[in-house]
C-alpha cells in the first residue's frame, strides 16, 4: 500500500490476521498503530492518551509505533479533504487503531465523518464498556453496581442516513409512495413533512448479537440484553428481537440459551458457563439501569437506542470525561472515546484523557495486553482516589486537585512507572 501524505514507520510490524480465524490477530511485540487525534479538544486528550499507553505498554516489555493520521479539520489542512484515502488505507492495513472526536457541524450539509468512517471500514459494533472505577463521583448511590457492556449496531438504524427534507421533491414523493401506495394516509399529517427510513436486516442483526454473544462468552459474563422498541416498530426493533433470539437458538450449544428456555426446561437455574439471552422494552431498560443496575451485563442494540442508553449509563460511572469506547468489525478495530469534540474546550489542556487512555486500554485488551491494560487502569484510579483529576471530576468531589489534560497524563504516568 502506498500513502500520498503520512510515513509508515519503518521500525514497526504489521498485524496480521491470524491463520484460519478471522476474528484473531497475530500482534508482534512493535504494532504498527494508525492514530488519529481528532478535531477540538481530540488536540488535547489524543497526545496525552498517546504518552500513557506508551508509559503502560513498555512497561510491559513492548512497544507501539504510532502512525499519525488525519481526519477532520487537520485532514482538510493536509489534504483539502475530511477523510483521506491514506487514512481509511492505514485503518485497513494495520487493522487496529485509535481515534479521537471529530466534529459533525449542525446542518452544514455533510454527514458525520464519524459515521462515514465506520461504513467505510464496515466497523459494525460499537462496544462501550461502563465500568465504575473507585472513588470517582457519581449522581446515583451504588455506583459501583454498573459493570456492564453495550454492543451497539453501528451501520444501520439511524446511521443508515436515509431521510429527505420537508418541501423538497424527493420527501413528496415518499410521502405520496407511502401515503397512496402503501395505505398510510392517515398516518402523516398534511403540509410539510420530513420523512426517514428505518432499516434493520437480518444480516446486520445478527452479526451484532453474535459479536455480543461471544464477548460474553468469552469474558465469562452472564447475560446478553436485546434492548428495542418493538412493542411499537414491531417490523424493524421487534425483528431485532425476533432475530437476535434465532442466532441464540440456533447458532449456539446448549450454554447459550433463552430467558424462556431458562424457566422452561432449567426451573431458572443457570449454571456457571451458561449465558442467558433476553430482552427489554428500551423506555424500560432506561429506568431498569438505575434501579437495578447489577442485573444487566452485556446489551446488544440497534444503533439509537445504544446511543441514548451507553451515554445515559456513562453518566452514571463519572460523565463522558471517562466513558471509553470501540468499533469492531471482521478483522478490525479502531478504538474511540464516547465523548465529542467539546469545541468550547479545545486547546485549553483542560478536559479529561481518561476517555481515550480507557478506549487505548480497550485496543490493548484485543491486542492481548491485559497486563499493560491493567497497569493503566490502576494508574487511573490511583489518580482518582488521590483526588488529583481534571475539572469535570473536580467539581464534583470535595478537596480534590484540580490538574490539566496533560499533568493528569504525567501523573497517571508516574503511578505507572511507580507500579510496573
Ligand atoms: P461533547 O463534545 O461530547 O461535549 C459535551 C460535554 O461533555 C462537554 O461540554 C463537557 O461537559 C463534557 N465532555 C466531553 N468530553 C469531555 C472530556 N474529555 N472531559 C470532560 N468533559 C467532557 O458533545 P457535543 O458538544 O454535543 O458535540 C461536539 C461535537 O462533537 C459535535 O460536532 C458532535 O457531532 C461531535 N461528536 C463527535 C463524536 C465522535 O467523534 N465520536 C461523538 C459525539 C459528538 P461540561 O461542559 O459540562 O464540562
């Protein structure tokens, strides 16, 4: 592959794919790792996130050899364009990655690159674990009861972008379509309207809920939620549902079963290395993770109501200062904080990194550092319960430090150091 503006470095090795599976990587001890800083304050936590996962991973004995890549605002000064062909070529290439917030402006006329970016790479989970780390602030009384990871359907649904503005020709004639041809008249008022479509197959559905079926598999976890709003979208949410039991019945053993099976033919006993598949309302689940947040572990969703509910449930663990976040697709992995771009702080070496050193830890949990992983963490939550942290969790807790984006970085670093 040859790159019009970015070096690959020569010292590096690429990840490869391992022999017959591919969902495995083959990960020499110095990766190849695209990188992408991002657009307002991404110029602030991506450097910062760059040094601590450094700090954590020679730790260890290895070494990343970062390959810094441009999308956004930085990509429009080198390239005259939001998402380059170097960049999507890189992702491709070295299969694993990190990136930092890019900014959609509202109603410019472009889509989201986020979202462009993981179409293009066919990045189909977006996985949020939400996890509380000890001692940081929370606005609910058992924080420590969330552990939980969503799986969120990231190329479909809304992120599908099929929709026409009111008044334009295009929305006349779906809502004509829609209206005469397939007898919905009563169902849209007159005078202007917008119109979307709502996609979910089959296809789509079902890579997803496996992918959550196999983390949970994996790591031990006891049940898969299928969150949606069937009871109302009975053809798009409640086929999400209907499919996400099938992949349970019928792609699985006799460890994967369904919340019915369980009652039915278990008397609802589980045993240890069973993983229980069922679902929930979504307005339901909204509440159900406050008031009985322990019960959930592993959600699977279509793509907007894992939006609102891993954003509502990063709240609950610290605020998106610390919600990290991935999107997974077959063979590759670009890691990302939930939060946005915070443009009002861009610059400042004000917000908080934990974000993306957290998403950074996600890469290395799948490069199959958990050692370097775990460092990290402790390093975090040193820095945590020694109260020396960033504004949005300084302002919540009583004689804390206040330090900027890149002191918290030096300090997480030093109880890196201090550990290893
Ligand atoms: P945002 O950038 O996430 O910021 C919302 C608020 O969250 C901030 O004002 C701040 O709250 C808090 N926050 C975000 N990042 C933080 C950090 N690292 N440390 C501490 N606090 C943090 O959301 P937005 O303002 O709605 O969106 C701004 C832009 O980002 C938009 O263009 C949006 O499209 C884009 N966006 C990109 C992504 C992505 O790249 N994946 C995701 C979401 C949004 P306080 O002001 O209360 O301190």
């Amino acid at each position: 592959m040859s790159y019009d503006r970015v070096e690959v470095p020569s010292s590096g090795e690429r990840i490869e794919l391992a022999a017959g599976d591919e969902s495995e990587f083959d990960v020499p001890e110095n990766p190849i790792v695209p990188i992408i800083y991002g657009d307002g304050v991404g110029t602030d936590v991506g450097p910062a996130a760059r040094r601590v996962l450094d700090a954590g991973v020679e730790a260890t004995g290895r070494e990343i050899e970062w390959m810094r890549v441009y999308a956004g605002a930085s990509a429009r000064e080198e390239y005259d364009s939001n998402l380059p062909d170097d960049t999507l070529d890189a992702f491709r290439e070295f299969k694993v990655g990190i990136k930092g917030p890019l900014t959609t402006p509202v109603g410019a006329g472009y889509r989201s690159l986020n979202v462009a970016l993981r179409q293009r790479l066919d990045l189909y989970a977006n996985v949020r674990p939400t996890y509380y780390i000890d001692g940081m602030p929370s606005p609910v009384e058992s924080p420590e009861t969330m552990d939980m990871v969503s799986f969120r359907e990231n190329t479909e649904d809304v992120y599908a972008g099929i929709e026409w503005e009111a008044g334009t020709e295009e929305a006349e004639q779906v809502r004509e379509f829609v209206a005469e041809e397939m007898n919905f008249g009563d169902s849209i008022h007159d005078g202007p309207v917008g119109i979307g479509v709502k996609p979910i197959s089959e296809f789509g559905t079902k890579r997803l809920v496996r992918r959550a079926i196999d983390y949970a598999l994996e790591r031990g976890r006891d049940t898969v939620t299928l969150v949606h709003k069937g009871n109302i979208m009975k053809f798009t949410e409640g086929a999400f549902s209907d499919w996400g039991y099938e992949v349970t019945a019928e792609e699985y053993g006799e460890n994967v079963i369904s919340e019915d099976t369980l009652w039915e033919e278990r008397d609802g006993e589980a045993a240890d290395d069973t993983v229980v598949v069922n679902d929930r309302i979504a307005d339901n689940m909204l509440q159900q993770l406050l008031t009985r947040t322990d019960q959930y572990d592993v959600l699977a969703m279509p793509n907007l109501n894992g939006d609102y509910l891993s954003d509502s449930a990063g709240a609950q663990i610290g605020g998106l200062g610390v919600a990290p976040g991935a999107n997974m697709g077959d063979g590759r992995f670009v890691a990302e904080p939930v939060h946005g771009s915070a443009p009002k702080y861009a610059g400042q070496d004000k917000v908080n990194p934990s974000a993306m050193i957290l998403s950074g830890r996600i890469m290395l949990e799948h490069l199959g550092w958990e050692d370097a992983s775990e460092l990290i963490y402790d390093a975090i939550e040193e820095a945590v319960l020694d109260k020396r942290v960033t504004y949005d969790i300084e302002r919540q807790l009583d004689d804390a430090e206040r330090v900027g984006t890149s002191e918290f970085a030096d300090v997480v670093i030093e109880n890196i150091e201090s550990n290893a």
